[in-house]
C-alpha cells in the first residue's frame, strides 16, 4: 500500500479504455457480462448494463480524505488511530462486512487477534436460510443449471424483478438454452399479486400465472399446494384471493414439470419469521423430488453477504455471528447478531466495512466507530476512523462468491480510483495493533 | 542452508531402503547426495527413529462447495472440538468437516506433506483452490471432475472427433488448475438432473444416449493419450448398491487395458449375500484387481463415529438421504457442469450394515498383495476423518488389536467376517511408506515427492518406534517441510504455505472458440471467467504453482 493519501483519481487518458467480462459487484448474481469504459470522466457501462449497475459503476466518486473524529488525517495516523480503538478494545465488533474474498480473510484474521465479533450488515436475511439449511438440509440449483433445464420457475413472494434487474433476461428468459426448454416453453408463475412481473411480460415465456395472495402469504400458499398434493381436504381462506382450484392447477403444474425451480430471496420475504415460509418452499421441492426434479433457488445475496458467509464458513467452521472473544470461534446465531448487540450496548468498537455501495451504513450506536468505507458512504455521524477503501472490481482486483455459493468471479481493476483494498487497509491496522 | 538427519531408520521403498540407518541431507530444500565433509547448520540425531518421507494423501476432501456447505451446515460438528489461535496458529473448528487452517495443521502434525482434493467441480474450482490457500503446512493440489458436465456429454452425443475431447480435457486441466481428471457416477450426475435414480454401466442416459462405460473409455483414453501421468480417477456407478460389486468387476474389465485408478473401493464391493442380503465382495475385487495391473485403488475405510458424507455423486447421495443422521441432507444441481450431495452420517459399530463396511475395507487392504497400487483413504470425511490414520494403520499393522476391535462390532457382521478374522497378515512399515508415500507419489507423477532420494524435496516425517502404532504415528516426532522443521513432537512449530501441484498437457487452442460461444450461449458465466489464472494463486492465495511433467502428447 502506498503511503500517500489514496484520494486521486487515476490520471486522465486522451482514448477510452475499454473493460469486457467485467463482473457487476453491485448485484449477488454476479453477471459478468458487462462491457465499461474507462476515460477523463470516470467509468460507463456500455454493455449489458442495469440499472443499479449503472449507478454503481457510474457513480462519481467525491474525493475522500481519511479522517479521525470528522477531521482530516494523514492515513498513518488514522491506522494508528485505529489501531489503538481496536487494541484497547474488549470486544470489537466487526461488521457491515460488505467486502471481497481476501477483505473477508483479512477481518477474519483481525476478528481473531483482537477477540471480536463477525456478523454481516444483512445476516438477518442470511439466517433465514441458514435456519433451514440447519435443520433440515434443502435441495438446490444453480443459475446456468435453472437458465437451461427449468420448465417451470414458481417465483414465491420476493420481488426479483426489483432486486435482480436482469434475473429474466439472463436466467428465465435467455435466447437460447441447452435442453430444448427455451423461454417459449416455460412457465412462469408469481406467487404474490405485489410481484413486479415486468420481466416476465413481454419476454417470450410461454405462461405467466399469478397467483393473487399477499406476497407475504406465499408460503401458506405453498403449505397449501404440499397439503392438497398429500390429498388434504383443504381450501384457501377467502380472504386470500387464491381459490382451490387455483392452489389444485399449481399443485398439477409441479407435478408435471421436468425440472421445477422455486425462488425465493430471503431478504424480500415480507412475512414475520419468514424462515417458516422458506420451510415451505424447500419443503415443496423435498415432496416434489421424490417423483419428479425440483430445486430451490435463493436469491438475493448484495452486499457481498455470500462471500462473507462462505470465507467466515471455511476459516472459522462457522457462517458469521462467530464470536472469538474466547480465542476459539464460538458461534451463536442470537448472541453474536451484531445489529442486536448494538442495540443492547454489547461490545466496546465497531468497525464497519462498506466497500460495495454507498448506502450501506453503520446502525446509530454511541460506541465508537471505525469505518472502512468507499467515499460518499452516506455516513449519518461521523465515524471515529474513517478509511476509504476502493471497490472490488473497480479499484482493484479481487473475487466474490456468487449468490448460488458455487460459482466465484473473478474481478478486474479497472483503474477507476487509487485506493487501497479492504484486505490492504485491515492488514496495515493488524500490524499497528 | 545443511542440515543432516543422523542415525535414523529409513523406510524409503522408492528407493529400495528397507529400515536401514542412513544419514540424510537437505540443502536449500532439497535431499542431496551425503556430504561426510560438509559441517551442516543443524543436525538431528535421530538415532533409533523411523524415517520416512513426508506422507501424501491422495484422496481427501479438503476444500471447495461441498465442504463449505458441510461446515455450513453441522455447527454441531464443530461446537465439540474449538481450536484457540496462538502465536503461531490461527484459531478455527474441527472434526469431520474441520475449518481451513484447522486441517492443514493436522494433516503436517500427522506427518502428512501434500493432501490432494479429488473432486473439484470446474464451475467450483476457483472456490476450491481458495480453501486450498487457507490450507497451509501442506502441498495440495485438485482433480477435476468431468463426465457429467454437458460440454464433454454433448460431445461425445455428437460423436465429436475424439482429439477435440483430448483437447477439451486437457483445457480443464489448465483451466481449472488440477493435476488429474476424476468422473463420478459417470453419466449419473446430470442424469439425475433428468430424473434417472440410477446409471449402471451399459445404461444409457435418456438424453444423451451414452453410456457410462463410453464416458469412462473415453476419458481413461483421452487421460492416457495427453500423457497425464495420474489414470482416470473412477468414483464408478451404484455406489453404496448392495450388490455393486458386479458392476465395479464390470467397471475394472470395462477399462480394457487402459490405466484407472478405482477409488474408496469399500463403498463398491457389496455383496447380496447372508440373511441381511448384504455381504463383502472384498475378496473378488482384490482377485480381479490383482491381476489386472492397469488397475489401482484406494479403500475409503470406514471407521466408526460421526461423519458427514460429502460427493459430487449428487444422485447416489439423494439415494442415501433417508440415513442421514443428524437428517438434514442437501443435494445441488451444479451449474450444468456437475453436482453434490452432503448427507450427515454417523457409522455405529452395532449397525449390521456399517459393520460391514468396516470389515469390507480391512479386507480389501489385507487380501491386496500389490502395495503399489492400492492407497491408504478413508475418503476423508466420508468413511472417517482424516485424523482417524493413524487408528486405521494399527489396524492394518496389529493383528491382536484387530482382532480385539472385530470383537465388539454388530454380531451378526462378525458372524459375515469368518474371512477377516483368518486373515493373519499384519502390514510393515515398508508397505505403510508404500500405501501413504511412494505409492501415491508415483502414481500422481509427484517426481520430487513421496521418497527421500537425492532431488526429493525435503518432506520428511520422523516417528518414534512405538509398538502402539497409533499413537507412533499420531504424534511425529519432526516433520520437515522443504527442509524447515514445521513439526515437533507432534505440535506445529512453523507454519508454511505448501505449493499446488498442476499438470499442463499440450492442447490446441482452437478449442477456446467453440467453448467460447457455449459459455457465452448457455452458461451464465463467460469462458474468461470461468478460467482461473495462476496469478490467483500465487499473488491471491499467497501461494505457489508447481508443474508436474507430462507425457507427450500421443494419437
């Protein structure tokens, strides 16, 4: 890392230069696709955009000081600064996590040596899956296996549309697929009458059904369909907007696809304990198999929480909310929920890693604060420590994991902003302590 | 940098020394020639100890998504057994499905020097290779698994011309970063993603057509042809079948000559014999296998306790998914390139059928007679964690102590075990060098690796002679890395970054056009980045690559 201040943009070049099978950090799916240009005037995408990738790798990126207590600071005295926060600390609390592979190795390492807390800004929606992973174990797939095999994708109560702009394009709706089930041929069905269902529409997918519940009342609605499958005499409530027959039709459409895929994105799920819902549609795809193929398909995944989970997975044993305060990792899904912490005044630092978007920032706390942050992170109060940080995948390389947990990318520098990596800036703190 | 090792016992079968004193000398990291006159840096008087090569795990999975979903999912597993970080370690978790670090260390203080992951997915490799990196002490490096990945299926459907499939192969192999090619459940994989239960081997795949005896000639030919020196690496069909030792015979006679390696064999020999219709075809495997010299195997030992059953065999795996314990299976369909299956799996002694297993695997490693070809696994974590050798090994070396442990497992597998409680022959210490050093060194072409001749790297293990062989080779006395000492009495002392070994097999790069336009057609992943760069490792990982010679490329 160099020493001088990393706040200049690279120096302008009289041509473009031009970037392709560029990754998209902004979105968990990962597309990597992406077509950016680089000039005088920052980056653009030119191909295969979206809209929050747009705003991602458009935006302009003020310039960003380090800063102690909201003041400016020389970057030596801010590590310094905040290694002695950490140092003095007794339970330090790492979070946000918003990083990439080797920014999540370096807060594990960090974590250990000062005996702190792991938990990711968007771990909530995580353990929605994770306590069904845990109790029940789940059968799954993947986004190329779903964009060339699935003849049936049951879209239960999230809105993919608005998370994962091109969701349809890329996996419900390609031009082409491998297996002969093209778009044509497929059946799309929305469970929730809320759904943005844009994506589907005007696609060439060969049926759209809604079926017109709450988008929170997708699992009941899938309870129902498991119910009427085993030969339960039960009816839709009418206050649900959903008739038997359409719950029977729905419960018929899986038993006759090849390949059924339910998705769901743990964090759109609008229900209270929507665990219970994604039990449901897990559940759905575990009585389905036993005749017939079917898989789940969670979504969601920005912010880099895939990748925190896994590398905090194959280094601790653990997927976040590990606790080292003990010297040994100590997992407790409860205890070690960073958001709950704060908000019962536990742990005595935070520090805060956002290093993706902007928008994703500290809760309110009154304990001090070290964020290592991409500049214009919409802070609400000045941290004790601010460090900016660069993007992976726009000022340097790095890798994330995809939100399906298989499939990791690799990112290019494109050279936007000299600024340090998550990984660099952790490791030069580590080695103030 | 000297350094000299005097007065040990050395157990180096590769170069034909049978437990003769021998002083041995390292010098930049590598074994050289005796140098009486030289005045070393350091020397260890070793007098009375056993001396052998590092050892090398050839089948263990160590790293990539199903292990992650693994840990992912058994908290359980690693609530038992926290590990605090020291001066030296980092802190992590361990039993079946141990953290990165966590296993690493346990491998070098079990003596082990290279450990290799056998079933990386090419959709998966980059991950792979990343918990390889978190994995240090050890050299590592990964099998790529191809037979149910579309790309290679349609080629062959298509009946592509055949040095295009050489080609496509040996891209893998560079693309991914391994050393060798393993086909699991050959077919079997994506034709569960078309809803077949099962594959056998003259069965055909109701999309494709072919069968899995046509993927595994192919493969084993395409292998053998581009001059990679370790053979296809078989997780055959109908794993865990009752009965399947028909098709692993048909599976080794399948191969026509052509070199494979038959891998946790234990899983593949059951019998339907006895009132339990089930029943050991230990001894027919190992009559067939050994006069079949093309063909080598490892056993899969089981051994008994908690474990948790990791596969890319996606569709035996589901098969199985009623015995999990705790039950909480998970099954994936991966990226039109392969799958996995993890199912929680506690082996008890007093079960009948994992009785069984245990007695299936010690047969098959007492009726063998060829060392060289047959490898010491457990298939870790699937029949045992890994830490679990040393026990296995005195299983292997003590007949008392076996007989002892045969006396408290499910009385009706012993009353099936007449043959194992005959079976008097008690392993040497040679063919224990043979089984965990030279054997799988020779075999994956590790030239430097598995012996401790002149050019050998300096990987070398010291045990103390205890009769009690499980606790000799539990705890090391040294173990040399590239001539550092990275483990004393069994305890890290150093921790180093082991390398990852690679082959790269000729190939035309024309190949890349037509990859090219699949990947940007079907696959949400483009060709580019689906590529894992060497930089990736050596600057990413903190690591480095090392390239394994091949063959010439032959037609």
């Amino acid at each position: 890392m160099s020493n001088s201040s990393p706040r200049q943009p690279k120096p302008e070049r009289a041509s473009p230069t031009v970037f392709k099978n560029v990754v998209n950090p902004f979105c968990g799916t990962l597309a990597d696709d992406l077509v950016v240009e680089r000039s005088g005037g920052g980056l653009k995408v030119v191909e295969n955009g979206s809209r929050e990738s747009i705003a991602g790798f458009e935006r302009k990126l003020p310039r960003a000081n380090p800063l102690v207590n909201g003041k400016d600071a020389d970057l030596s005295t801010a590590i310094a600064e905040a290694a002695k926060l950490i140092g003095k600390a007794k339970l330090p609390l790492f979070g946000g996590l918003a990083a990439d592979v080797e920014g999540m190795r370096a807060v594990l390492a960090l974590a250990e040596r000062s005996s702190g807390i792991v938990d990711h800004a968007s771990s909530e929606a995580l353990y929605r899956n994770l306590k069904i992973l845990q109790t029940t174990g789940w059968t799954t797939t993947t986004l190329t296996e779903t964009r060339n095999r699935a003849d049936l994708i049951i879209i239960a109560g999230s809105d993919i549309q608005r998370i994962h702009p091109r969701f349809f394009e890329r996996v419900a709706s390609p031009p082409d697929s491998m297996f002969g089930v093209t778009a044509r041929k497929r059946t799309v069905v929305f469970i929730g009458k809320g759904l943005d269902r844009s994506g589907a529409e005007g696609a060439k997918i060969g049926d759209v059904v809604t079926i017109g519940c709450k988008d929170e009342d997708a699992g009941h609605v899938v309870a129902l369909v498991r119910a009427r499958m085993r030969g339960f005499d039960v009816t839709p409530p009418k206050r649900s907007g959903v008739s038997r027959a359409e719950i029977d039709a729905l419960a018929e459409r899986c038993k006759q696809a090849e390949y059924g895929v339910v998705v769901w994105a743990p964090a759109a799920l609008k229900s209270a304990h929507a665990e219970l819902a994604i039990e449901q549609f897990t559940g759905l795809v575990k009585d389905l198999n036993q005749e017939t193929r079917f898989a789940g398909l969670a979504l969601g995944g920005g912010e880099g929480v895939t990748t925190a989970a896994a590398v905090c997975t194959w280094i601790s044993g653990y997927p976040l909310r590990v606790s080292y305060a003990c010297g040994a990792p100590d997992y407790d899904p409860y205890r070690w929920d960073i958001g709950r912490m704060l908000k019962d005044g536990e742990g005595d630092v935070l520090v805060w890693i956002s290093s993706i978007s902007p928008s994703l920032v500290p809760p309110p706390t009154k304990i001090p604060t070290i964020v290592l942050g991409t500049p214009g992170l919409a802070l609400k109060r000045p941290a004790s420590v601010f460090l900016p940080v660069g993007t992976p995948g726009l000022d340097h390389a790095g890798r994330l994991v995809r939100v399906d947990t298989v499939v990791t990318l690799p990112l290019k520098d494109l050279g936007r902003a000299e600024l340090p990596s998550t990984a660099e800036m952790l490791s030069a703190i580590q080695a103030a302590i | 940098m000297l350094i000299k090792l005097t007065g040990g016992r050395v157990h180096d079968p590769a170069n034909h020394v049978s437990g003769e004193v021998r002083d041995i000398y390292v010098e930049d990291g590598k074994i050289v020639a005796p140098k009486p006159d030289a005045r070393p840096d350091a020397t260890y008087d070793i007098k009375g100890r056993i001396v052998m090569a590092g050892a090398i795990d050839p089948h263990t999975h160590i790293g990539g998504g199903k292990m992650n979903i693994a840990r992912m999912l058994l908290p359980e597993d690693h609530k038992g057994d926290p590990v605090t970080c020291t001066e030296l370690t980092r802190a992590g978790s361990g039993h079946s499905v141990p953290s990165t670090h966590i296993t690493g260390y346990r491998y070098a203080e079990m003596g082990y020097t290279a450990c290799f992951e056998p079933a990386m997915l090419p959709a998966n490799a980059r991950q792979a290779h990343m918990e390889m990196g978190d994995t240090p002490m050890v050299d590592k490096g990964a099998f790529a698994m191809l037979g149910s990945d579309d790309y290679f299926l349609r080629q062959l459907a298509a009946k592509k011309d055949f040095e295009a499939i050489k080609d496509y192969v040996a891209w893998t192999l560079h693309a991914t970063q391994a050393i060798a090619i393993k086909v699991v459940n050959p077919g079997g994989i994506s034709a569960f993603k078309f809803n077949q239960r099962k594959l056998d081997l003259d069965e055909e795949h109701v999309y494709y057509h072919v069968t899995p005896r046509q993927i595994i000639l192919t493969l084993a030919r395409a292998i053998e042809e581009l001059g990679v020196t370790h053979p296809l690496h078989i997780h055959g069909c109908n794993l865990g079948v009752p009965g399947n030792i028909e098709t692993t015979l048909a599976t080794v006679k399948a191969a026509e000559g052509l070199r494979v390696h038959m891998t946790h064999t234990q899983f593949m020999s059951y019998g339907t014999e006895g009132d339990r219709k089930f029943s050991s075809g230990a001894a027919r495997l190992t009559e067939l296998v050994s006069k079949t010299p093309n063909v080598s195997i490892d056993v899969g030992q089981v051994l008994f306790g908690q474990t948790c059953t990791a596969s890319g065999d996606s569709m035996r795996q589901y098969a199985i998914s009623k015995s999990a314990h705790p039950k909480k299976p998970v099954t994936m369909d991966i990226e039109c390139d392969a799958g996995c299956g993890v199912v929680p799996m506690r082996y008890r002694d007093k079960s009948f059928v994992n009785a069984m297993q245990w007695v299936i695997g010690l047969e098959t490693f007492l009726l063998f007679d060829d060392p060289w070809r047959m490898f010491l696994t457990t298939d870790h974590p699937n029949g045992a964690p890994f830490y679990f050798y040393p026990h296995l090994i005195r299983l292997l070396m003590d007949k008392s102590f076996r007989d002892d442990s045969l006396q408290k497992i499910n009385s009706d597998a012993q009353g099936q075990a007449e043959l194992l409680k005959s079976l008097s022959r008690e392993y040497t210490l040679d063919e224990i060098a043979i089984l965990t050093r030279a054997g799988p060194a020779r075999s994956l072409g590790l030239k430097d690796r598995g012996h401790l001749g002149v050019g050998a790297a300096g990987d070398i293990t010291v045990y103390r002679d205890d009769p009690d062989r499980e606790a000799m080779f539990a705890t090391p006395e040294l173990v040399f890395k590239n001539g550092e000492v990275v483990v004393k009495n069994g305890k890290v002392v150093k921790v180093v970054q082991g390398a990852t070994h690679v082959v790269r097999p000729d190939y035309d790069k024309a190949i890349e056009k037509p990859l090219n336009d699949y990947f940007d057609r079907y696959s949400t992943v483009r060709m580019e980045n689906f590529k894992l760069a060497d930089e990736e490792i050596v600057r990413g990982d903190n690591g480095a690559i090392i390239a394994q010679p091949t063959g010439a490329r032959r037609s």
